[in-house]
C-alpha cells in the first residue's frame, strides 16, 4: 500500500459521488457515527490514502476493522472529515489528508541539514526539487553523515519523532578501526561516559572484520551532536563513515543516495503507533 504524496487522487464530496456508491449506505451494520454534512464516504477516503481499491476498502469496512475517532464504522456510505477526523485500519492510523506528505530522504555526505546556508553548501533543499509543501526535517544528520532522513508537513508527528520523550530508535553503520573487541557491545550497552554525560547503545553488533577495518551496526534512541561519532571514538574505534539506516520502524532500504521516496501508508501507520498517535 503506497501514498503518492501531493500527486495522490483528490477526495471528491457528496456533489460528484458514483451513483453505484448508493447502494453501500445499505450495507453492513448500522453504528453511531455521526455522518459528516458534506463529508467524503469513507471507503473513498480510504482508497485514496493507498489502502486498497474500492471494494477491498468496503469489504474491510464491513468486516469492522475501521474506526473513525475511536469507534468501529461498517456502513459502507458513512461519511466523513478527512482532514480533522482520525481514521483506523486494523488498529493503525491512516494518513487520511491529501495536503500531508510523508518522504524518506537518502541524504549524501557534505550535504547540510536544512533547506538553505548562506555559506552556499548544498542543503537538503537541492534534492527537493520544485516541491510546494513546507516541508520539516524529522531530527538531524551531520554534515558529513549520509542515510535515512524523513521529511513532512506533519508537524505534530516530526516534533514526535524527533522529541527525546518518545524513545525512537535510530541505526546506524558504521565504519571504524578493527579489530574490534569481543566486549565492545557490552561496553557500549552498559555505557559510555561523555563530556555531556553517559550515552548507552541498545544494540551493538559487528557486521564484518577484515584487516585493519571492521563495520559495525549502532541502534541508540537519544540523538545528542554527535553521539555515535563520540561514543566509538571513546571507545578506540574513531568512525571514518557513518550511515543511517533506520529512523523508527522505516528502513532506508535500497535508495540511493540523493533520492526521496513516499513513505507506505503501512510505513506512515507505524510511525505514528511509534508516537502514540
């Protein structure tokens, strides 16, 4: 199930529905949810955040596995408000807004967190392209740094993803000095005193050793300047090349470097039961 972002199908109102919708506000059971005046039917609204073809979306709803704030929903013609209400599948939440973008950014080396620097380095801004939306960077990569950044207009779910409360676990690989010790995980999940304080890993891994370089997986969920930079130069492992390859439950995957993608609407769901949304 996939969102197209700014290029998904519009939402159509009650003026220019299909006349074969009709026959659907008879089906499956009646329920309490009061019906939008001028509202969009619910299996259009749906359909059109990518989670399945028309009827797939009516028999879902007939089966009771979607909920509009809170309350489970089987009237096919039901109606409703896309852009206020929360809608579920299945107990995950739909990215019901057509004005709402969700990406996945391979972000280069030398490139800069930001969409512009009066210094003239490229920023995130550059890959971009034309795009209309004011768009949020979900936290930070250095400058140096490269992989997975998610970028929205969603703006209560970036400060989510991005506030140290919620716990988001991020992974990194990278590229260091070998060998590398048989106690480094534990040594880095008991954790590593800093100058700003003690920062613990939650996984620790070696993904292959050869000669004198070793590449190792970093998962942490706090995202101080630095952090996994500092962390295995600490502990006698200086990074050379570091790479992101999770933000959450979404995985940077094969993008290549410089390329955005939308995020699934399954992906877009996972992302805001990371937040509690």
């Amino acid at each position: 199930m996939s969102v197209h972002g700014r290029n998904r199908p519009g939402f159509h109102h009650d003026d220019d529905d299909d006349d074969d919708d009709d026959w659907g506000d008879l089906a499956g059971d009646r329920d309490d949810l009061i019906d939008v005046p001028g509202g969009v039917r619910l299996q259009k609204v749906l359909a059109a955040a990518g989670v399945g073809s028309r009827r797939h979306c009516e028999e879902l709803i007939g089966a009771g596995r979607v909920e509009v704030d809170g309350q489970t929903v089987r009237r096919f013609g039901a109606r409703v408000d896309p852009e206020h209400q929360i809608i579920r599948v299945d107990g995950k939440r739909i990215p019901a807004r057509q004005d709402i973008v969700y990406l996945a950014f391979n972000k280069p080396p030398k490139v800069l967190t930001a969409m512009s620097d009066d210094r003239g380095r490229r920023t995130i801004a550059d890959f971009l392209g034309d795009r209309a939306e004011r768009l949020f960077h979900v936290g930070r990569l250095d400058y140096d740094t490269e992989g997975l950044m998610l970028l929205t207009n969603d703006g209560e779910l970036a400060h989510r993803l991005a506030h140290p409360s919620f716990e988001v676990a991020k992974t990194y690989v990278a590229d260091v000095p070998g060998p590398v010790s048989r106690d480094l995980g534990r040594r880095l999940a008991t954790g590593v005193e800093l100058e700003d304080g003690v920062a613990i890993a939650d996984r620790f891994r070696v993904l292959e050793q050869s000669g004198s370089r070793a590449l190792v997986e970093v998962t942490l969920h706090e995202g101080r300047k630095h952090i996994v930079r500092r962390m295995l130069a600490e502990v006698g492992h200086p990074v050379s090349r570091l790479v992101r390859i999770t933000v959450g439950p979404i995985k940077l995957g094969g993008l290549r470097p410089g390329d955005t993608r939308d995020l699934t609407t399954a992906e877009i769901g996972d992302l805001y039961a990371a937040v509690g949304l």
